[in-house]
C-alpha cells in the first residue's frame, strides 16, 4: 500500500513517520523542508514516545513525481486546501485512492469533493499537541490520537490497514459514521479558545483567570452547540463546564490560530468560523457572538499583519 | 440662583464658564485643579467659539465650603458616583434643589435616586467635542449642544432658566418628556465604537476601513435598537446606516472609553454596558454582541493596566 502526505507539517511528519515505522511505504511532499529531509530524514523529538530520525525518506517537491497512491492524507493548513488541492492531488489519486483530510474546522470534505466529486473521502481530526521547530524537525509534546470520520463511502480494506497500523503504535484511533458530529465536537473548544486568544493577545490561562471570559468561553461554546443541534449533531450539554475545566487545569496554551497570528501567517478563519456560521444558519440557528469573533478576526488579519 | 458644577473636567468647566456668561453665580468643586483654577482661572480654548479667561472663580476643595444650589449639576465619571456622590451632595443639595446629570450611560438617575429619593432629577447627555488639556484648561473642539430629560418633576422655573441662559450662549438645548429615548439614542453610538476601539486597539477610522467591522458595528447598534424598543424606547431603525455614515465621514476619533483606556483611567463599563444589558434583559431582551463585547472590555481592564 502507498501512502502519500500532502502537507508535511508536525501534523502530517508524524503521522507520516508512525505509518514508516509500520511497514508502510510513505511519500512526503515537501516544499521549504525538501533539502534538509532529503539529507537528513525526518527527526522525531518526544519525550512520551522517545526521540527518533527517520532516513532514506520519500520525499519529493512537487506531486508529479509521486505515485498514485492507495491512501492521500491532506493534513496542509487548510488556509491553502482552495490554490493548491486542486494542482497537487490529480497526479497521485486514482479511482480507487481514498483522500484522508486530517484538518480543523467545518466543511473541508465537501469543498474537496467539489473538487474531486467521485473521490472516496475521510475526515479525520487529530487530538495532539505537536509543532514544527525546524525544517524536517517535530516536536511532540502530548497525545496523538485520532478521530476519523467516514465521508462518503470508502475502500474499507485500505482504512483499517491504517487504523490497525497506527493502533500498532499505539495511537487511538476512533473511526466513526457521524464525521458531522465529531467535526463539531472538536469547534467547541476550538471556536472558543483560537479567536478569544488572538482578538484579546494572550494565552489561555490569562483567559482563564478572568470570570467574564470563563463567562464568554461558555457562552460561545453553548452557542456552537446549539449549531451543532440545528445541524444534527447532538453534544453533552455539559461540554462547555468540562472544556473549562480542562482549560484551566492545563498550562498556558496558544491555540493553533494563535501561533498563526504570532508568526503573522494566515488564519484558519473560513473552516473554523464561516463555514460552521453559514452551515448552522442554514439550518436554522444563528452563532451571534461567534459571528462577532469572526468579523474581529478578519479585522486582525486584515490590519495587523 | 446658585450653581455648582461637581466634576470639574471638560464637560462641567465648559457648561459651567457658559453659565458664568450668562450672569449666573457659578461654583466649581475642583480636585486636582484646584490651585490653579484659585490663581488663574478657566481658559476654553475654542475655534469655534473663540479663546476666554474666566477669573475669579468661585473654587471649593471640598462640597462643605460651597453654598447650597438651586442647580446641581453632576459631570463626574461615573465610575466615581457611587463613592463620592453620597460624600459630595448632602452638604449642597436641598429640597427643590435639581441635580443635573451630564453623564453618559443608562441608569445613572435612577441610582442617584436611590441615594437621594426626594431629589428633583434631571438627566442630561453633552454631544460635544472637549477634552481637559492642562489643570484649567479646556480644549473646545466642536458641537456643543445639550439634551435634557426629567427624570421626575422638577422645579420648572431654575431649569427653564439654565436652558434660557445656554440658548443665549448658542447652545441649543432641547428640552425633554423622554429621557429613556434620550438616553438609548446616545447609546447606538456609544456601546458600538466605545468598546471596540478599546478591545482592537485603534481609533474609528480604522473600524471604518474594515467592511468587517463595519458589518459588525450595525449588528451591535441593531441589538441597541431592539433592547431600546424592549425598554420601550422607538428608535429610527436608520439610525445605524445614518451613524456609520457618519463615522466614515468624519476624521479618526478615539471615544472617550478608548482615552480612558489609553491612560489607563477606569472605564464607564457599569453605565454604558451592563445597565443597558441588565435593563434591555429584564424587558425582555437578551443583546448578545453588547454582553460579548462587555466581557472583553472587562477582560482588558483587569489585565491590562
């Protein structure tokens, strides 16, 4: 079986580097990283799993020179899903090829099945805390597991090779009907903490010591539940005490959309935020105070980069 | 007829010199502006309305020097009313004596009178440019004019005279039954560019540029429009088109909320936010946007100064 990884960041690198050390042959694309992991592979830097370089990778700049590949893991920001999907998948996906979209938000699978509408497509959203401090180097600092969702039918055999594998290495991998459901459990917290840090510049703990914003995180996460319900997917209502708690308890954390705004690169906002907006109006439900958060972090983007 | 001015910033020196103008005994309860207003008097500085000394004031220190008035008025902040209120009024308030609140917000007359049941209560908003430059020294930039409203019955004859003094001044004053409305107009603007020049960090013109925040600013003004109509306040409902205009058109302004923020003074969150949330609440209107952008403004309060 051959798996290919668009969008070689911690998320895919790690991934990428489990499926290897199963017995996978694995095919990185890469693009700033291409002449560092060419020569010297892949470093995996985890305390909870052990450090490990990974050598002699398949690594390419430009999809062209991949092969068509059983199983596609999309894991790219998805700020970058619209320009470059529709260049970098035509050369390594046949029919049979399922297109695994392991990125955050609302609505990417079917955007991508615009795209490419008879392609089998999985959703999958990865509960790890990882990041790129170097060309070719992860870090990992906690978790790992994976929740994947089916979008429309797939090649059964080609899934739960993967599923075993990672499960060999001891990664959880759930792999669910509802990929709707699972997409908004993951907004709850996700709605909340990546806007509310980068509109109020901080991290999550100073947020946590404040009660209007402990306040304001659970009025938000009520409001992406009662989304979620109006779009079919039924939450516990006592998800937004639990996140809270959870939040408070962890040490100071910067979302993902946080480091963005740091690094002064692209938000996630369209996936994260206007999707989910427009899909739970549709269906009924308006998301007033997320839709606040949106506009105020369109304004961030627009003038503070 | 006696009046005294309590708040002697840009609002109570500017009426109050008027006043002085038009041959009404004028007393000035000055803080920090005290020693120089006993030597040197009051200097508006105005384009508009040309440059003045007023000397030989009538300055106190303290209420308990300054004679009882038949006209209060009260142009405090009103993050200070609830401690010096009831310290300030006693010694210079009597029975048909009328306090004048020249303050923003909504609720402010209503818990002066919880101090003072038996009081006489007129509330009043100052649309007007001006800003405290130097002890004594006000900056008058532009506008000028005066809305009043009773808050209960009041001793026609001393306020007809104040608005018969100021209209000899030019200053139109209008005179009204409706001071709920008075009060909610005032706040369409207020509660929309107030706190999010504070919580985005910048002044209106920037909000302007940004077709977001623009969107954003309605959304809040129309929540405005309908906690006004819950409390029974029929607004325009072009107001916020009308004010946006407006705020397009005119140079980059920081409200006074974004001054207080800047130099680190108490914000008027209380009058302004979570008494118009509280009473829009209790009439039966939730305004989500506004509870939002409350908890923010607190948020910066308590971490940012």
């Amino acid at each position: 079986m051959i798996v290919s990884i668009i969008g070689s960041g911690a998320i895919g690198m790690f991934y990428g580097t489990l499926l290897i050390d199963a017995g996978e042959e694995v095919h990185f694309l890469c693009r700033s990283d291409y002449e560092t992991v060419k020569e010297k592979g892949i470093f995996i830097e985890s305390k909870l799993r052990g450090n490990k370089t990974f050598e002699n990778i398949h690594v390419h700049k430009d999809s062209c020179d991949m092969p068509i590949s059983d199983i596609v893991i999309v894991s790219l920001k998805t700020t970058e899903n619209e320009k470059l999907l529709p260049v970098l998948l035509p050369p390594i996906v046949k029919k049979e090829t399922t297109i695994v979209i392991i990125q955050n938000g609302l609505g990417v699978e079917a955007d991508v099945a615009k795209l490419f509408p008879d392609q089998q497509i999985i959703g999958g959203l990865a509960f790890i805390s990882s990041s790129k401090v170097a060309p070719g180097h992860i870090l990992h600092i906690d978790h790992g597991n994976l929740s994947l969702g089916y979008f429309n039918h797939v090649n059964e055999q080609n899934i739960q090779t993967i599923v075993a594998k990672l499960n060999q290495q001891n990664i959880k991998v759930i792999l669910s009907d509802d990929l709707n459901k699972l997409r908004w459990r993951k907004l709850v917290w996700n709605i909340a903490f990546n806007g509310m840090t980068v509109v109020l510049g901080c991290q999550t703990d100073k947020l946590m010591q404040s009660k209007d914003l402990i306040g304001l995180s659970k009025d938000i996460m009520e409001e992406v539940i009662s989304g979620a319900k109006a779009c079919g997917a039924e939450l516990d209502v006592n998800l937004p005490s639990q996140m809270i708690q959870y939040t408070i308890d962890m040490p100071a954390y910067s979302p993902s959309m946080k480091l963005d705004y740091d690094h002064q690169r692209p938000m996630e906002i369209h996936y994260i935020y206007e999707e989910p907006i427009r899909i739970a109006k549709e269906a009924g439900y308006y998301m007033s105070k997320v839709d606040m958060l949106t506009k105020q972090l369109k304004f961030k983007q627009q003038f503070e980069y």
